[in-house]
C-alpha cells in the first residue's frame, strides 16, 4: 500500500504542474522592442523599462540598433515594437503597411562635436556651413555609416550644404559602420568632428579634447516615434503588450518618466506626445 500511496501522490503532483504551467507560461509577459542605439546609450531605456515593467508585469527586451536597421527588424516581424527618430522612414514604415500607426514620444537634437581648437573654424556657424568648413579644411570626420536616424540627418546635411560626399570623401571622412558609442569614442581617438545626439554625448565620458561647436540650429532638431508592428502581417506579433508599452511612452506617466531622466543636471529628452497626433 505503500508504494501504490506514493505512485499516487507523485502522479497527483504531476498533474498539477501540468495544470499549472500554461498558467505560468501566461503569466510570462515580455515584448521585444527594436530601437536605437542613442535610446540605450543614453542610458534613458535604463529609466524608463523598470517603470513600465512595474507598472504593467510586462518584460521589455530591446534591440539596439540603427533606425534603418531597427526598421528592418520590424518589417521581418522580429519586433512588436519599433521605437526610432528618422521621421520620414517611420511614416514611409507605416505606409508600407509595417505598422498599426505612429506617434510622437519625444525629441531632443543633434550637436556637432569636434576638436576644441576646431582647426576647422566650424564653431559658432550653423550645421551646413560648418561642414562646408569641415570639407575645405579636410579635418578628420568620423560618420556613422549604419543606416542610423544620425547617419541620415548626417547625410541630409551633406546634400543640404551643397556638398557630394561621393565626390569629396576622402581619408580624412571614415564612416565606421557603428552605433553612436563607438562613433564618439573613434571620434575621441582620433580628434575628429562628428554629428551626434545630445542625449548620448551627454552621457557619454571618454570625451578627450572633443567638445559641443554647432548647436540650436533649427535643422538639427531630433523627433522620436514608436510604432506596434503591425499583427495583420506578422499574426505572431504581441499586439496586446506592444500596444501598451506604446500606450504608456504616450501617457501622462510614461511621458513625465522621459522628462525626469537627466544626467548632470540636465534633460536629454523633451516629450512630446499629442503633438502631431497619428501618422
């Protein structure tokens, strides 16, 4: 009797953990959400991931990368969510029929850094005239070359100023292919100007003789929108918890969370929520 009373009790206990772990398995919420690298390096996914998660029980991975890449990451369906700042690319996104919508989180804008004696004389100038002083001079420049929201501005800047990287580049521009990181740190090395955003520069200690010369103008400002992946062509996709990490980064909470991170003292990012409403 002693051994049937133990099969007995260890196929009960069987059973019950058959009965309980589809319950468990729901119970596990977690989304994958494709981003940039300037949202991680600046530490700001740091400050904002433990208050959605304890808001919500929904775990949060991220995958740092270029916005074009990060894009990509979506239209395979390999992310519920996408969360970028290359405005044009994210409404082209939503068109393609990649995403539910886009809406405005946040923005903050891109600086120019270079040496501190700025050998180019680009301090004080606006972002076009100081890399049409870049280009004359030379000076080392060091690009992203990642298909990043930075890297378009960039590239968008070159056109703007009237200059043909194809047929101006030479050894003094090396694209590295890179997140924002890395950029500043090749940057660092080697004493070279480079467009970056605000956030990740200011978070950002390896800075040598490199220092902020072109700011506040007008073409360097940096939105930011995220976008769910779209379910009808990815049924696979987390639409429920997608949607409210995205309901959150939009909310009164969500946005107050993105204007309380700052490092020194001061902000890195601006919401601004509402202020376009949905693509």
């Amino acid at each position: 009797m002693d051994v049937l009373r133990r099969r007995v009790l260890i196929l009960a206990a069987c059973a019950a953990a058959l009965l309980a772990a589809p319950a468990a398995a729901e119970g596990d919420r977690s989304i994958t959400v494709a981003s940039t690298t300037s949202t991680e390096q600046s530490g700001l996914f740091g400050h904002l991931l433990p208050r959605f998660t304890a808001r919500t029980g929904i775990a949060v991975k991220v995958v740092a990368l270029g916005t074009g890449q990060a894009l990509d990451v979506g239209r395979r369906g390999d992310a519920d969510v996408v969360f970028v700042h290359d405005r044009a690319a994210e409404e082209s996104f939503v068109r393609e029929g990649f995403a539910t919508g886009r809406q405005d989180v946040m923005y903050n804008d891109f600086v120019v850094i270079g040496p501190r004696d700025d050998p180019a004389r680009a301090r004080g100038a606006d972002v076009l005239e100081a890399l049409r002083r870049i280009a004359a001079a030379r000076a080392p420049f060091v690009s992203r070359g990642d298909r990043s929201g930075t890297h378009g501005a960039e590239l968008r800047s070159w056109a703007e100023a009237g200059l043909d990287l194809a047929a101006i580049r030479g050894e003094w521009y090396r694209e590295i292919g890179q997140g924002m990181g890395p950029a500043l740190n090749t940057a660092s090395a080697t004493n070279a100007y480079l467009l970056a955003d605000r956030g990740t520069w200011l978070s950002f200690k390896n800075r040598g003789e490199l220092a902020i010369l072109v700011e506040g103008d007008r073409r360097l400002f940096n939105p930011y929108g995220v976008m769910l992946v779209n379910p009808a062509r990815h049924p696979h996709v987390k639409a429920r918890d997608g949607q409210a990490f995205v309901d959150w980064l939009v909310s009164p909470e969500g946005q107050g969370a993105v204007s309380e991170y700052r490092i020194g003292g001061e902000q890195l990012f601006f919401p601004s929520a509402g202020a376009a409403g949905r693509s």
